[in-house]
C-alpha cells in the first residue's frame, strides 16, 4: 500500500462512519502526507508577519494613512493586536520583520530589522521595487522560516502589516490570473463604492503601463516589500518541507506567486480562510483550494491562519489519538 492508502486506511478505520469527520479527515490526510508519515505532529508552530509600506498610497488607493503601519507595528510589540491574542491562545511563536516601514523603530523594541528599503515606490510613475530590492526582501522571508526550521518548527503562518497592500495583491491576482481588475479589486480596510472605482482605474492604468516577464519580474514591479518577504517564506517553507498555514487576500496573493516559481508549494498548503476582500474567492477557486474557515474575516496580519490551528491540531490528534474499531472491539458495517 502507497502511504496515501495506509493514511486513508487508517482514517477509515478510526471508531465513526466512514467520512463522518468531513473536512478533518482531508486535513489529516494532507498532513501526514506533508510529513509523510502515519503519526504527524505539530512541532513548535510560528507565525512571522513582515511589515512595509507601498508608495501607491500617496495616490490615496487606501482609506488610512500609512503612519498606521508602524503604529500598527508598536501594537504587534506590544501585544495588543489580533494576531498577538490568536497567537497567544494556540501557542505560535510570534515574530515581527520590519522588511520596509517608512519609519525607524527604537532598537529596544522586538522587531526585526530586516529593512530593504523605506517602503515600494509609486507604481503609477515607476515600479514598485528594483529586481536587487525584490530579491533582498524574498531572501528576509527566505532566512526567517530556515531560522524556525533550524528550531524544530514544522509548521508556519505569515501575516503581514502595510496600508495599501490590498492593491499590489489585486495586481499580482490580475497578471497571474488573467482575471480582470475589476473582480480582482476591492474595499481594502474600507472604501466606499466611489473610492473603489477609483482604485480600480488607477491600477488599470498601472496594469497597462508594464509588461513584466518572468514571475520575479512581476512580483518586483507590482508587488510589496512584505508580499515578496512571504512568497520567499513560502517557498523555502515548502523547501524544509513545513505545513503552510495561508490567510486572506494578500497571503494567497503571494503564495499565488510563489506557486508561479514552485507549483509543489501548493501541497503544503492549508487555505485557513475565505477572505470578506473581494477577489479572494475567485484567487482560491483558480487555485483549486476550498478554504477551512468562511468567518468573513478580512482583517490581515495572518490572523486566520492563526485562528485556523485549532483545526490543525484536531485532524492530527484524532489521526493519532482516537481509538480504531480493531483496538476499540466495535464492529464495522459489513
């Protein structure tokens, strides 16, 4: 028997009807899949989250300015937002990568400083990143998760922190999905009907105005320094044979592009949520991938991931934990 048919068989035979577990019993599969393995663990998960700002918001393509980037980043230090509280409740190791915020924080403070440069540029006069400043945020991603693997960690999440990101992630979407701007496009954190279309035209204009080849080279020109961080942190995640716990909109914007560089990514991945953000649904539709959670979140940081463990946890502990009918003395259905 293939691993997969011993998997299954062991599934199968745990004491319920056969599929009674629903989606659980997938996840399980795909795990001990992932480790190759009858008996999976969850070993010393993390949650990274990089941070950068993105020059298209002079543009006025968000709601909030981008000074909430790094005072959304004192909050991650100092504790008090959403992915501190889910990472808290589950036991993920925590850690914050400043990989391009516009602002200089004090030493003292528990951010990594990983600065590539002091935000993207604006997409609508010239790329968004240099193929060199691209290559040195992927390489922040990259380091970061063989940091964890190096400590035993078998599982990750990424989350990220830039107002503005929403509009990068639509373009990503739109080239390597060839999907249109317009259902790719949406509020963000918050904009109205007006405001949307507004987005929408000026990153058509911005769509139109390049012509990138290679997946490197779209991600550098319409991309984000924390988008390229996490589709560096996916790949090498993939390369030490991690599980991926995937978030919202902007996560599934980069491992849709690491998925362009290395389509086996895709195996590792768990897609925690479905995104309120408009697009994210079609994104994970063309990926083949049916979320675990529809909660109509849409708020970043991975913060689905992280409320996503849970989940995790239970497919791995009733595949190794929950008695089978042989051992239990119940009889099967003939």
């Amino acid at each position: 028997m293939t691993l997969k048919d011993q998997l299954q068989h062991k599934i199968d035979n745990k004491t319920k009807p056969l599929g009674s577990l629903g989606r659980l019993e997938k996840l399980a599969l795909q795990i001990g899949m992932v480790q190759n393995t009858l008996s999976p663990k969850i070993e010393k998960p993390a949650h990274l989250v990089f941070a950068a700002d993105h020059g298209l918001v002079d543009e006025g393509i968000s709601p909030y300015p981008k000074d909430v980037t790094w005072q959304m980043v004192m909050n991650f230090c100092a504790g008090g937002a959403s992915i501190n509280v889910f990472c808290r409740q589950n036991a993920m190791n925590l850690k914050v990568f400043d990989v391009g915020v516009d602002y200089d924080f004090p030493a003292e403070l528990p951010v990594i400083n990983a600065k590539v440069a002091n935000g993207s540029r604006n997409m609508r006069k010239e790329p968004a990143m240099t193929a060199e400043e691209c290559r040195a945020a992927m390489e922040v991603g990259v380091k970061a998760v063989r940091e964890e693997a190096a400590k035993g960690c078998n599982t990750i999440g990424c989350g990220e922190m830039g107002i503005g990101n929403t509009s990068p992630s639509s373009l990503l979407m739109h080239k390597f999905t060839g999907l249109s701007l317009e259902d790719c496009t949406g509020r963000g954190s918050g904009l109205n009907d007006e405001q949307v279309d507004r987005k929408t035209r000026i990153l058509q204009e911005i769509a139109a105005k390049y012509n990138p080849g290679t997946p490197e080279e779209v991600l550098a020109t319409f991309g984000g320094l924390e988008i390229a961080a996490m589709t560096g942190a996916y790949l090498e995640a993939k390369r030490q044979n991690m599980l991926i716990l995937i978030d919202g909109f902007i996560a599934t914007a980069a491992v849709l592009t690491a998925i362009q560089l290395d389509p086996a990514v895709k195996d590792n991945c768990v897609f925690c949520h479905g995104s309120d953000e408009k697009g994210h649904e079609l994104m994970l539709q063309y990926l083949g991938a049916k979320p675990l959670l529809q909660l109509g979140m849409r708020l970043g940081e991975g913060s689905g991931a992280a409320v996503a463990m849970p989940l995790v946890k239970s497919a791995v502990n009733f595949l190794n934990e929950m008695s089978s009918m042989d051992d239990a003395g119940v009889s099967n259905k003939d």
